[in-house]
C-alpha cells in the first residue's frame, strides 16, 4: 500500500479505531516498547482489565494498525509501520486538500 492509496472509507474506519483515548495510549506503548509486547505488557501501563485492554488491540488489530504474533502460547502485538505510514500520509493528504480550500479567493470579476 502506497502512501497515498487509503480510500475514504477506509481512512475513516481507521480514525473510528483512533477515536478512543485508551487506544491511542495503546500505540503510543507499542511505539514506546518497539518490539512485541503481550497483553499483559499492555494492561500494566493502563489502569485497566486485561479484558478490556484486549478489546481495544482487537479494534487496533482490525484496522490494520497493530499486527498480532505468536509467542508460544502468548500472542503478542507490534505496531505496523506500513499501515502507520500509508495513515499519516492520507491524513497529511487531506489536511493539505482542506487547508487549500481555506485560502480566500478572488472574485472572477468585481462588482459592479
């Protein structure tokens, strides 16, 4: 996936994942810890249930933004950078696209 190739819809889901403050500190730990990290990982920098916590990386995991691995009988979680990347420039594709509309334009022609 390119940089510029996320769909509306899609970039929407994807923000839908992002719209939760426990999520967001999710990745931020990801990002922070830069190698897979358990659940239990996870649920000790949050003062949340385990449960909890895992249905927050499933939301994560199901936009594409976390990738899941096997550890023995553990799964365990890492950012994916790709899908990171691609996200960041979508956004940076469309805060570009709505600040240009924000320019004042002129009038083809002044009245009158």
């Amino acid at each position: 996936m390119t940089m510029n190739s996320m769909h509306d819809e899609e970039f929407a889901d994807v923000m839908r994942a992002l719209g939760h403050p426990v999520r967001l500190s999710i990745l931020r730990i990801l990002a922070e810890k830069q190698s897979d990290c358990c659940c239990t990982d996870v649920t000790e920098c949050l003062p949340l249930a385990q449960s909890t916590v895992s249905q927050h990386i499933k939301v994560l995991l199901d936009a594409g933004l976390v990738v899941r691995s096997s550890k023995g009988t553990r799964n365990c979680y890492s950012l994916d950078t790709e899908r990171l990347g691609a996200l960041n420039g979508a956004f940076a594709g469309l805060l570009t696209g709505l600040s240009a509309d924000l320019v004042p334009r002129r009038p083809e022609h002044e009245p009158a």
